[in-house]
C-alpha cells in the first residue's frame, strides 16, 4: 500500500460515471472536484462530451489517472474496477452502494470487488463510501455537500453521514483537517492502512477516527503502536454496547466482536477513545495545538472561587493532579497578589482583579517546573474583559513550554476572545470540567508516547508434541479436551502437578508410589461433565489405596452412565491450595483481535465480583504482569491479610507461556486454566495448573507438525 | 421561615448604605433595583438626600421596608442589622464581606450576626452574598452587572461569581430564572430554607444549586425529600474530590464532610447530583420543559446509520433502554419508509429521507405505549432542512406525552432551529451522547417521584441500659469500649453470641458449662489491642479446661503488660463461621450528616475489595434491604457457589437495631460490629454480632438516663 501518497495527492482525479444530471451523484463528486481541486479532474462516461463545461472521456483508459472515483450503478462498478486495473490507474474509491451491507448477493459482489483489487494491486476505498477529501491540493472527491477547512487532522469515518456532519460543524468553527476517508465497506483498505500511512504524513499532526468496527485487531494494533510514538490517534468506536453492538451490526453488517477485546486492544494500540462526539474533538484539538505537559501537575489560576473548586474536582477525577508550587513560586505570586488572593493552587487572584493581576499570576505559575498544564479560568467581572485575558493567555502560551486551556465563563461575550483562542490553538470552554479534561487528554498522550513496546514473551517449547495432543481432538465429538490434554501445558512449559492419567489399578497405584503424599484421583471421560457430583472425585488418596479407588471412580462412572468414553484416571499430586491463592487464566478467540486472554483470581472474585481483565495475545512481559497488577484483587497476590506473597513471577510466566501457546495454534478456540494456583515464593515450583479445559477447531488444525509455523526466537530463559 | 415570599415579593426593598459613588457596591445594588424592580426602592445612608434620583432616607426605620439590603463596612453590619430588627424589616441581605471567610474575628461576628438574627427573627441572607434576585417583579438586589430573563429555575448558589457566569451565558441562551439566591456564608438561611420555600412556590419548576457544603444533613434530606415529589432538584456538590475539598474548604472556610456522606445523603435526599456545569443545565432544562417518561424505553428515530449507534451506545450507559416496538409500530414504518429503511429501533429513515418521512416516522413511534421518550437525531442532508424538522419535533411534541430531545448534528444552519426548539423546552445538541443523556435524566427523575419513603426502622429497646453501657466510658482514658460493651448490642436486640465476661476462673468454668459445645476465651483489656498476637484468645475451650484457660490467659496478659487494665475474660460462645457469612456493620459520624452507616462483606471485601456502601441513618427497611443489595458480593449473601443463602432479614433488622441506636445517642461517634456473622435460614438466631468497637464522646452524653430523648414508637415488630 505504498501508493497512497498518490491517493491524497493525484495530479488527475477521473470520475467513473460523471454526470450533468441535478441531483445525481456523478454530478456532486464532479462539481466538488471541479470547484476547489488543484489537479485535473476527468469526467469519465460514454454517454457525454462534456460534463459540467469540462471535457469527459468514454473510457477511464483515456483518462490517464491517478485516482478513479466510481459513481456507476453497482451492477457495472467490476466492470468499471476492471477497467481501471486495465488502464493502469490504482487508486480507486468506489462510491457506489449495495454490496456487502444489502445481503447475500451484494456480499458476493463485494468479495469480488476485492479478489479483483487484489489482482490488479488496487488502492481500494469503499464500495458505499462518501468519498476522500485532501485539503492541501483541495481535492474534494465525495459527494457531500461541503469541502473541509485545511488543518492537520486526518479523519476516517465508517459513517459518511458523521463526515458531513462533522464537517458543517467544523466549517463554522474553523476546524481544519489535511485528508478525509469515508471508509465505506472496507473492502480492501481499512483503518489500518490509512493509519500507517498517515502515521508517516508530515501534515497529518492528529489521526481521528469514527469506527464501528476493527478488521484486522493484530495489525491495527502494530500499526497504530508505532504510529503513536509520533501521531496521536483519537477514536470512537462505536457499537460499545450491546444495544450499540446490535445496532451497528444491522446498519453496516460490522461482525461485532468483544467490548472486552476492543478495551483491551485499543488501549494496547495506543489509542485514545473517546465516548462522545464532543470527547472526539475536544481531545483532537488540544492534542494537534498545544505541547505534551512534562509532569501531571497542573496549575489553575481564577478570579472566581466557587469554578476554581470545580475545576479541582476535575483535576481529582482526571489522571492529573494539582501542582505543587515551588517556594519561589508562592513568594513571587504573594508580592504580586493581594493580601486576600489565594497564592496556593488554584491560584485565587479574586474578583477585582484586572488584566494585569491576571497575567502576572498566570506568567509566575507557568515559569514553575512542577507546572506541566495551566488552565485560566475566569468568571466575568466589571475589571476583567475577555478579550484582554484571551490575549494574555496566548502571549503566555508563546513562551511557555506548558500546555494552556482556557475556560471564560460567559454568553456572547466570550464568542469573540474564544475565536482567538481557539485560532492560537488553546482550547476554550464555559464548563471548568472540560477545559481540565482536554488537558488531561495530554498527559494521556504523554503516556502512550512514553510507552516502551517490550517483544511477546518466547520461551523453548515444545511445539510438536503440543500439535500431537491438539490433534486428539480429530477422534472427538465435540471440539472440547479437558484434563486429559495436561500434557498440552507441560509441552508449552507451564508447571503442572504431577501425575498421569492411567487406565489399570495397578498403574494408579504406580503412578501414586512415584508422588510424594497422598493423590488426588479424578475421572476422564469427556461426556461427565460434574465429576464431583457423581463421585467421580477422591481427594486424600493414600499409595496403598490408589488401586482400589480407581475401581470405585470406574464403577461409579459406568453406574452412572453406562455408555460414557471413560479415557481412564487421572492420579495427581495434591497442591496445598491453603497456602496458594487460586487464580484463573483464560482465553477466547476474539472474531477481530484475536487470542484475548483473561487473567483474574478463582471463585467468586471471577465468578461472582468480576474482577477481571483482559489482552490482546502475544502479550509482553510488561504486559503479562500488568495483568497482575490492575485487577482489584491483587493485593490477595500481594500477601495481604497476613499470608505470604505469592510467586508473582512464575504467574506472569504462565500467562506468557499461555500467550504463545494461543498464538502458535490458531485452531484454539477457547482455553482455561482453572485454577492456576499461585504459591508462595519458596525453590520449588511456584504455579501449579491444575485443570485446563479447552476448544479446538479441527479444520484450522495443520495436517502435521511439519507444517508449524516458525516459533518466535526466545526471549525469556527457561527456569 | 413562613416569611421568605415576603423575601422574594418584597413591595419595598431598602439599600443600606445606598450611595451614588462610581465602583461602589451601594451604588451598583441601587442601580440594579431601580432599573427593573416593579415596587419601590429606597435608598438608606444618613450621608446622602438623594441617590441616583431617588429620595434617601437617614434610617432603615424610615424606610418602611420588608427587604434590607446591607452593604456597609463589616465594622458597622451589626448595628445596621440591629437596626433593621428594629424597625420590623424581618428580611436581610447582608452583601458586605469580611466575616467566617476571613478568620477569627470575623467568625466572632459572623457569630453575633446569626445571635442578632435569631433574636429579632430576621430571614437573613449572607453574608458576603453577591444578593438576590426575582424576576416576577424585576427585583434584582444583587450587585452582578446583569439582571435574569423570566424562567422557572429557582437558582441558590454558594458562589456569587457562579451566578455572575451563569447569568451571563443563560441571558444568551435564553435559559430563564424565577428566584435567585447568593447563598453567601449561610449564617442564617441556608439550603433547605430554601429548598422548602421554592418546593411551595407556584413558580418554581425546577430547583438549581451549587453547593459546597450542606449545613444540617438530616434536615436537608428531609426537605428535599418532600420537594422533590412536585419539584425536581438538581446539584453541583463541588469539593467531591479530595483535592476539590480541600480548595473548597479554604475558598469558603466550609467544613467538608466525607463525599461518601454527601453521596448516600444526596441520594437519600433525591438530589440529582451533577458533575459539571453542562450537565446541571442540561438537566434542569429537560426537567423543567418536558415531562417525565411513562418507561424507560426510548426511540431513536435518524437519518444517519453512525450517529444512530452513537446515540444507541449513550443508550447502554444510562438508566435508559431501547423500546421494543409493537407490532402496529413495525408494520406501519414498513409501510411508511423505503426498503432500505430500519423499522427497528433506532429507525433509520436513510439518508435521502424528506422533512414528511422523518415526521411520519417520528409520529408513528412517539405513538408507542412502549416508547417513553424519543430522539430526534440528523446529520445534514441535501433533502433535508433543519428549521423543518424542528418544526415537526415541535409539531410532534405537541401531540404526545413521550418527553423528545433533538440533536441537529451541524455547524451554523442549526442555531436558528436550536433557538425554536429551545424555545419551544426541546433541547436541542450536536452530540447523540448528550441528547440521550439529557432523557436519561427524566428517568432519574421519575424514580425519585416514584420513591415512597418508610419510616425508620424502632423497634422496642432498652435505652437505659444502653445508656449505662455507653457511661461506662467515663473511667477510660481514651473513649474507646470494645467487647466489654456487647450488652450495649444486647440492650438494642442485636442478637450476639451466649456467654459473659468473667472476674474468676470459677466463674469462667460456670458459664463455659452454661453454654451448649466448646467456647472462645479472649482477654478484656482497652490497653491490649491485639489481643491473638500474645496469645489472649483461646478457641474451641471445653467445659473442663474453662477456668485453666482462664488463669492461662490472665499470666500470659499479666506477662505481656504487667501494668495493663484487665477487665477480665469474655467467655463466648463459638459461632460456626463455615455456615455463615462475614459482614460488616459499622457508623462514623459525618460532620454534615451525622450518623453514616456502612455495610460490606468482612475481610477482603471491605479491606481489599472496598466493596461498601453507606447510608445516613437512621434507615428505614426499604433502605437497609438495599444496603445488603448493591453491594458487588451481594450474590454471596443469597447463597452463591452452592452455599446456604443467609437470612437476609437478620441483617436487615440488625442494620435497623444500629440505626436506632447511633440515633438514639449522638455521643456515639463511631461504632463497628466485625464481624456480624450473618447465618443460614433457619429457626434460631440468624445473625450474630462477635465482637464490637465504639468511640463515645464523653461530653455528648446525658448526665443521666431520664435526659434521653424519646424514642420512637416501634415500627417493627421483635422476633
């Protein structure tokens, strides 16, 4: 996709299905190009000579473009596609609706447009797409009613309804943006593709999105992670609930996947979400204008106290704090103000204050090194005009290093100071909260630019014998293995107790002799689901009574279900779980991200506090052992309560091991272990999986192992 | 307080202090008055025959008046309210500053001011109070620059500068007044004086507040619960945070009591509780034009799928839902709208929908008995104009009872058809998000007026044993009382476990032997906290080995800390802690609210988990239930993971029992039962409280039990 500069920045610009007609939408696209476009734009269609005064051509191939813009009725747009992969012209944007988002034949369709874009090595945008804009040569190539502003936000929308109406809104605001895309159905070039190539854009300064949905979550969050070191992206994705879910699905056919997963991913690309439109563009905003804060710390100068105990609130619920001042800071803002004024954060310089108070106290605070943001936040008064304070505001904005928001509580009056303002690049608001949340936008920002990206954990594995237990699953009914496919963990070097599964008394009473204590004896059989409840379970097994139990678990079985697959006996060594906690890793295959693995404590805090949380696999060491950090439980990992730490290490061990094992095999669905006990940090093994249950889907399966993929290079020693 | 319509109807309004000079308070108040009240106003300085063309009179007693303004220097407040007391002007605004937020001796007369009041009976507002205003009569004794627009939000805010800001943007925007109130320093009337006055008055649809602190709690939540049956109240309580306390504290000099008290008082009290300026008028203005929903299922009805599943996400995160449709509904957009179109909630009437489509659509679904609310939600389209679907929002409105929010999603051409909907009490937004909100708060609404608020919970007790316990204190140093006061549980029906404190081994053995199976022994000393970690508590103790046990326990006491006071051994019956459930009951006290309860899980819920709720006593049984409710480890009370659900009702009735008695005696300042182990259904005692802690102020308590006030009549019945 290396061709995209030509996209944004074509010399010629052909319309497929060009138009006089009024109304139509070959007219619209047409008269856009024509009217602010730098280039030449080429009306294409047999029917007509000229179109709207400008010469057309019967076939794309005299057109000799760089983009076509296809507005022909669907039943002709391959014909047309073909047509421009014939004429050698390679970025398409095809406007025309009825494909995947109308049912079965038009999803036909659709899949054709995309083999045939892939044979001829389009650039391909949409089908049902309103179109591309790209302000530097004014190229508006979309059939909506108004061309955006230049400016450095680069904007991609799943919706061209919310593109026309951002761009009314903008247009009146003085909101500009280098490109726009209407995504359309994604055929071809999706999110992913329009972030790495902006992500490279000198004029892109801040990438917005409206998506719906993700389709590659893997290489959205690569791309997005190194794109996010320089450009930051800000986007809603929409369909966050499930009612939201439903509806996006029914409106542009979006497989919805997971909330759980787009949190995870997101947030592990590096992204910014917003959950409002408002949030969009409050946080695009700041984030193209104003300089990232370099500490958290955050100074609030008002002549109004009641707003400055709001906009403290604000500081508290946000990721900033309240700076605190420097001594120098506090002594010069005491000669400055009066006696009256609060010299500590907020800064109070009260209600008689004129422009000059206002500007000194504003100068002292942002020279402090502990300040990284300043808000100026004014009620109006009868000595302060909001002109002069807007003024102020951006002659401090010019030689601080610290990012200004402003907030000028007022009506009309503040129309004319907050179009200054906002024309410097300081954000401008009536509501105290908002102004302190586009600076805490910031600080996020600085965060994930901070973020160093470690290497998915890679241990030596042992991968063919892992691909011999998965392949088990061919003699299966159902899909599922159980406890019978430890050995799948232990080939992937996660601890397991140990122990085997037997089929004869006499190997039980082996296998308890080669384990130190007494066992835990347990019956396999994939059709019994409850073991306890039927008997199926003996825990506290001594060596001299292993034999015997394995014919009562046996008897007990085939009483209670006769014709039921017993695979035999699992004898296993008993984990003390008193002195471990119990703690579950999971993962379910996510339709967009992915392997998506669950880390939380056993029992009730999963089942019943939902203390969970969740990323998206291969998962680094950072990563792994944020898992263990966020959940609200983690003090109980911790020690608290009197008991001992446990072996955090050999937990985010797992977890990685786990991580690379869903990786390696996408043919697993689901898998659990559960419980993972985590014990506490002595020489011995630390994590002990006790059962695993998991999901495989046999046609993903590879016939041999021979035809495994390449496993990474480790990164971690084996213990 | 039956005075304050003459506060906000007043025929003549005096200015003491009244002047003509340029800047001057007096002045601007004077002017203020003259410019748009419809009674009369009289100016009052000795100094002065005229002021601003008004006759000036030398004395507040030749004024006549039934509202004093005061704005003198603070030095002389008091002889002019004085002399308002005097003449029979039974209101005052005291404007002039300089009293509780300035230090010691302004409190000194903040004090004598309130002293003053009382004696003559005065209304007072303030001090350092920006005034007040009404606009029925036009009467606008503040000193602010501008006046408000007629409206039905009744407005009190502790700050002046707020209102300032406020009356600035609403005369913009607007957004209409009846009263208006600078609460100042509230030495006098504060809040609920005025929650119970607009709750009365005709004019008032919705009352407003920005509060930093609230005065007295339990009156409060009383008032604003019988208000908000007829009239809905909305607040900014600033100062949530603890950063936002601490500025709130030393703007205002206002105590500030726990957030978590304001938060369970603030909803005791049916106070929707805002958290920006935004949302405060976005919902006063909703709540005060549009009436509340019958369900909470909303219709969304759309010409832009994308902003559609934005406003069906916003959906997801509020009290709201998505109407399901009857079948009349469905079929009739089906017969209404092209193929293409959504008949199922959010309706998409598609892009190329004219103004009689969407209007169709909207009447069709505000038609719904299962739709309470609709929006009205539009990206700009060629096809349609804005000013037409505001009128047909408009026309629509008319017909039916479902409240409608309108978000127009466009720049300019929105504000003319905003400004007829605002006009029209159909708020109107660029943002899906906040349209829904905005009906979200209707919701909100409409389960406060539904609330039906029981008495707290008596029951028989017996206070003057009670009392006895709670005297006890006078002999210790340090107010604490533990295990030695289980009585005080006892004397309030609390059931505890069988057993006694003991003075000797003979005894010890006595009482072991009086109780059913073995017993816990625990040294009883206010000296020795952790009484297990020198091996003062002996579990399991049989009959025989009771007295043994006993001098055990006193030697390694005697051992430990030879000087500690014993008060001897507690012999308790064993509580089978496998059966029950551990929870916690516990109170403080809130400065503001007085007696906070708290419940939680005990262990890992409340000290890991925090996982507590809290209410402001005293509870009634609806309120109690809730408690054990909406804490996240409820489902473990109600027997999750295959255990005995626990008798709820035991811990209902023993939250009750502790409501009543931290009531009943205010000189109980903080109290935790831990744990209350709450025990399966069955026919015994189902809870039992272990072990108790209290604090006592020895000040607060009555000399003797005839000074006990009485208690309440019993509500419930014992078992």
């Amino acid at each position: 996709m290396s061709m995209l500069n030509e996209m944004f920045d074509p010399d010629r610009v052909a319309v497929v299905g060009a138009t006089p007609r009024e109304g139509s939408i070959g007219r619209a696209v047409t008269s856009n190009l024509l009217e602010d476009f730098d280039g030449e734009t080429v009306p294409v269609n047999p029917n007509y000579d000229e179109v709207l005064d400008t010469t057309c051509v019967g076939d794309i191939g005299d057109a000799d473009a760089d983009v076509a813009v296809v507005v022909v009725p669907p039943s002709i747009v391959l014909d047309a596609i073909e047509a421009c992969g014939a004429a050698g012209t390679r970025n398409v944007v095809v406007i025309t609706a009825g494909f995947g988002e109308t049912g079965e034949e038009g999803a036909n369709r659709e899949r054709r447009l995309a083999e045939m874009a892939d044979e001829y090595e389009l650039n391909l945008v949409g089908p049902n797409s309103l179109g591309i804009m790209s302000t530097p040569s004014g190229m508006n190539a979309t059939f909506g009613p108004e061309n955006a502003l230049p400016g450095g936000l680069s904007f991609m929308s799943q919706s061209g309804a919310f593109i026309t109406a951002v761009l009314d809104w903008a247009n009146d605001h003085g909101v500009g943006f280098k490109d726009v895309v209407s995504l359309g159905n994604k055929a071809v070039l999706d999110e992913t593709d329009f972030i790495e190539y902006w992500g490279k854009d000198e004029g892109t300064d801040v990438i917005i999105g409206y998506l719906e949905g993700i389709e590659n979550g893997r290489a959205f969050i690569e791309a997005a992670r190194e794109t996010t070191q320089e450009t930051p992206i800000v986007a809603v994705k929409s369909g966050r609930t499930s009612a939201g879910a439903q509806a996006a699905s029914s409106h542009t056919g979006t497989l919805a996947g997971s909330e759980k997963a787009y949190e995870a991913g997101l947030d592990q690309a590096g992204v910014i979400r917003a959950e409002s439109v408002d949030e969009l563009f409050d946080a695009a905003g700041i984030l193209g204008n104003q300089p990232v804060p370099e500490t958290d710390g955050v100074a609030i100068v008002t002549n109004a106290g009641g707003p400055g105990v709001m906009a403290t609130d604000a500081v508290g619920d946000s990721v900033l704090e309240m700076a605190s001042f420097t001594a120098e800071t506090t002594e010069a803002l005491r000669d400055a103000m009066p006696e009256e004024a609060n010299v500590h954060n907020p800064v109070d310089v009260i209600g008689d204050a004129d422009i000059d108070r206002f500007r000194e106290a504003l100068e002292i605070v942002a020279d402090d090194d502990n300040v990284g943001a300043v808000l100026v936040l004014s009620a109006p008064t009868a000595v302060i005009d909001f002109g002069d304070l807007a003024e102020a505001t951006c002659e401090v904005n010019e030689v601080t290093e610290a990012p200004i928001a402003a907030c000028l509580m007022g009506g009309d009056r503040t129309r004319e100071p907050k179009r200054l303002l906002q024309e410097r690049g300081i954000p401008c608001y009536f509501d105290p909260a908002r102004g302190i949340e586009s600076l805490a936008t910031l600080a996020k920002y600085r965060e994930i630019r901070e973020r160093e990206y470690a290497e998915p954990m890679a241990f030596d594995v042992d991968r063919e014998r892992a691909f011999e237990i998965l392949a088990s699953v061919h003699d299966r009914d159902d899909n599922r293995l159980g406890v019978e496919a430890m050995e799948l963990l232990d080939a992937y070097g996660i601890p397991t107790p140990e122990g085997a599964i037997v089929d004869s008394p006499e190997r039980a009473a082996e296998v308890a002799e080669g384990i130190d204590g007494d066992v835990v004896m347990k019956i396999v059989s994939p059709d019994i689901l409850h073991k306890s409840d039927i008997g199926g379970v003996a825990v506290g097994v001594s060596d001299a009574d292993a034999a015997d139990t394995y014919e009562d678990l046996i008897t007990r079985a085939r009483n209670y279900q006769p014709d039921a697959t017993l695979l035999g006996v699992q004898v296993q060594e008993m984990v003390d779980l008193d002195d471990g906690v119990e703690t579950i890793v999971g993962m379910n295959r996510d339709p967009q991200f992915g392997p998506l693995l669950m880390f939380g404590l056993g029992g009730i805090f999963v089942e019943v506090m939902e203390d969970t949380t969740f990323r998206v696999a291969p998962v680094s060491e950072p990563e792994a052992r944020e898992m263990t950090e966020e959940i609200r439980s983690a003090p109980l990992l911790r020690g608290a309560r009197g008991r001992d730490p446990v072996d955090i290490d050999a937990v985010i061990e797992t977890i990685g091991r786990l991580s690379q094992l869903v990786t390696d095999f996408p043919a697993i669905l689901e898998l659990d272990i559960n419980p993972l006990v985590a014990l506490p940090d002595d020489d011995g093994s630390n994590a002990a999986a006790v059962d695993v249950r998991l999901t495989v889907d046999p046609e993903t399966l590879p016939n041999d192992p021979t035809h495994l993929t390449d496993s990474p290079e480790p990164t971690q020693t084996n213990d």
